[in-house]
C-alpha cells in the first residue's frame, strides 16, 4: 500500500514551482543576448557567386591595370638618363705622371650610360679618361695633399633638371646587427653626453679618444667613424671631345663648372634627428677617421661639425638595408647640364679595397618615379600577363569549349548513376 500523501503537500510542491519558474525568469534576461540582427545573426548578406561572366569580367580588369601600369612604369625608366662611373681602381690603373694632359683610356666595363645618343655624334658615353695626381685639398679649414683622381667622360644630350649626383658603394653591410645600434642619438641631437653615459651605450669600441687622452669621442661609434669620405668636385664642362685620339683640353678659358649644391640632399625631417652639439672642443676628439680632415683636433680654427646642417652626415647616417645602395651626394634643381665633356675631380679618402667593396658615382636624371629602375615595371608586366593567360583560358572554356550547364543538380555525386540508391524511389508508410 502506498503511503499518503500528507494534506497540503500539493500546494507546497506548486509554490516551490513557481518560485523556481519566477527566479528562472528573472535571471535569464541577465544573459540572454539583445533580440536584435546584429546579435541573433539575422543581418542581410551577400554571397558572391563566380559565375563565368564574373570571373573573365574580373581577370579582364587586373590585366588591363597591371598591364597598363606596367607599361608606364617601364616608358618612364627609360625616360631616364644616367652615366655612372666606377672609379674604385683609379689609384692604381689610372696615370699618374707625365703632365696635365696624361690621361689614359678608362678600361671596359666600369662604365653604365643610358643615353639616347644623336645619329653622328662624337660623344660617345661609352667612353671615358681618366689619371691621378697629387694636389692640396681643402677639407674644411685644413689643406693636405693627397691622391685625386682626375675623370673625363661624355654626356652626348641635354640633361633637363633635376640632375642628381649619386655615389654607389658595393658590399657594405651597414645593416649588421652591431653596426647599426652604433651611436648615441642625445649627442647627435646636441647635448652634452657624459662620459658614464657614453660608456653604458652602445658607442663602444668608439666611445673615447683611443690615444688614452680620455676624450669623449663626437660623433661616437661606428657609424660616424666610417663615413664615406671621397670628394667630388662640379662636373666641369670642357671644350673637347672626349675620343679614342683626343683627350686634352682646347681652351682652359671657355671651360665652364655645372655648379651642383650639397643642400637638400636629405630628407627635410632628419635634421630634427640632429643639433649644434653642446660640447666645448677641448672635451671632444673626432672619430680616428676623421684625423686628416681633423689633425690637430677640434679647435677654435676647424671646430667640431654642426650636424644639424651637415646634410652629407644625415645621409649617411640613414642605414642602407641591402649591401649595395646610393647615397645622394649633390644636385641641380635649376640648370640644365649641357651635353659635352666633363670633368670630376675626386678626392680618393675611402679604401673600398680593404673589404672587397667597389665604389662608382653616378649622374643621373629623374622621373616621376624617381631614378632608373625597369624591374617594377617587369614585375607589373608579367602579373599582368599571367592575369591574362588565364583570362583567355576562361574565355575558351566557359563560351567556346561549352562546359556543363552551370547549376546543373544532375552532377551532384548522389545523382550520378553510379552512386547506391540513385535510381530508388522511398515511399512513405501507408503508401504515401
């Protein structure tokens, strides 16, 4: 016999029920997302369907860009015109007696030119002469002699402005991991660096003089220590032409220099990078490569560089990512560079030879795009070209090679003959 259930029970059991019901519906507004599209996910969408129109329609448009982008980019390349010149065995190839008119023809492969050179002209950009010899040069208050070396090339039409004057350095690696943390940004922005400072940063090995004076070394570090330091002088129009028979000069009289600037050279946001240093001369020495331009040290008469306005410095000090790069070095945003023989004489300071390296200097014109360079055009060609292989592919096989119909539910894999039950009917019980 079952037990009885005690009066009240009932109603006992339904009041808990409700409670529960009550407590449920309280809390599950806490909870329960916003009854909104947004956050039920009931936002209208499209689904792009590739349907073959579209895609021939979409490789056409890419084709067209890439193609089109790429041909212009490849028309402005050889819009420009450069020469460059590499001098790096000048020293030791080049003349260096027997007068100022002992020039000797410079050895194939060392010269680039693209020109668009005049039907029967004599200046032959190809072809170029150099020797050396020893004169006083200026760097900055002090005179030495050393080794110059002496170019003449030919430039055979009209360079319109700007013209820019570039030199090229091969296999140096200013992206090595130790080269580029090489100095202190507070003392190239001008304050007065302590030596602890200098000594806790990563200046080191070049943080003080090492001939043991002590000294603060300014600029510190590697960077600043290895600075390219040959000298070009202003291509200087000659009245000759240069030739396999004829190097010298006609008429010293009716030579004429192309003046290029060594300002605004850099970008206008560098020099915020940089100051007037706050260092007195006698608490600084220059770099241990800096000692010919500097041989007496910093002093009242050659006094340390203002690094805010030695743009030169600020390129420099913009490291290069690959180990081959250009480096801007003077320009002409005004004149244009006359087409005839030229003259650069070069201060030869950098020894590219102790590390394998070559270095060239380049005069070179610009375009929109800047200076020459064909391979993002090539680059743009060639995408836009396999964009339209495959534009023509699809052409072929969605209208003339005619595909299935498109959305046919006949070639689903349940449909197809050969698949289990394909051709079976199911009925539903009771004959329905």
């Amino acid at each position: 016999m079952a037990p009885r259930r005690r009066r009240g029970a009932d109603q006992d059991a339904a009041g808990q029920d409700d409670a529960v019901d009550a407590d449920a519906l309280a809390n599950a507004p806490k909870n329960r997302p916003p009854n909104t599209a947004f956050r039920q996910q009931r936002m209208r969408a499209w689904q792009c369907v590739l349907t073959p129109k579209l895609i021939v329609t979409i490789f056409s448009i890419l084709a067209a860009i890439y193609l089109g982008f790429g041909a212009y980019l490849t028309y402005l390349a050889h819009t420009v015109r450069d020469f460059s010149f590499d001098y790096t065995d000048c020293q030791k190839q080049a003349p260096q007696d027997g007068g100022p008119d002992n020039f000797k023809a410079v050895p194939d492969g060392l010269i680039s030119a693209h020109f668009s050179v005049p039907e029967g002209s004599t200046l032959d950009p190809n072809k170029a002469f150099w020797r050396v010899e020893k004169r006083p040069f200026e760097f900055g208050n002090e005179s030495l002699n050393i080794d110059v070396c002496l170019v003449r090339f030919n430039i055979p039409e009209d360079l319109k402005p700007t013209v820019s004057f570039f030199y090229y350095l091969e296999n140096f690696y200013q992206n090595h991991r130790r080269y580029v943390n090489s100095f202190n940004a507070k003392q190239l922005l001008g304050d007065a660096v302590d030596g602890a400072t200098i000594n806790g940063s990563t200046c080191d090995p070049l943080a003080h003089d090492p001939l043991g004076s002590g000294k603060i070394v300014f600029p510190c570090g590697i960077v600043a220590n290895s600075m390219f330091n040959d000298t070009f002088s202003s291509p200087v129009w000659l009245n000759v032409a240069v030739s396999p028979n004829n190097a010298r000069r006609a008429d010293d009289n009716s030579n004429r220099t192309y003046t290029m600037k060594d300002t605004g050279i850099t970008w206008p946001g560098n020099k915020d990078l940089y100051g007037q240093t706050k260092y007195k001369n006698d608490q600084i020495v220059p770099p241990p490569n800096w000692r010919d331009r500097y041989p007496n040290g910093y002093n009242d008469k050659n006094p340390a560089p203002n690094l805010q306005t030695w743009e030169a410095f600020q390129n420099w000090m913009m490291l290069a990512a690959s180990p081959n790069f250009y480096k801007l070095y003077q320009r002409n945003d005004v004149d244009v560079m006359d087409r005839g023989t030229y003259q650069v004489d070069i201060a030869l300071n950098f020894d590219t030879t102790l590390y394998n390296g070559r270095k060239s200097f380049v005069i070179t014109t610009l375009s929109t795009m800047g200076s020459r360079n064909i391979w993002p055009g090539i680059i743009f060609l060639i995408v836009g070209g396999i964009c339209l292989l495959l534009d023509i592919y699809f052409i072929l096989s969605f209208f003339l090679w005619k595909p299935r119909k498109l959305g046919d539910p006949s070639y689903l894999s349940w449909n197809q003959p050969s698949a289990p039950g394909a051709n079976t009917q199911t009925h539903a019980p009771g004959g329905l």
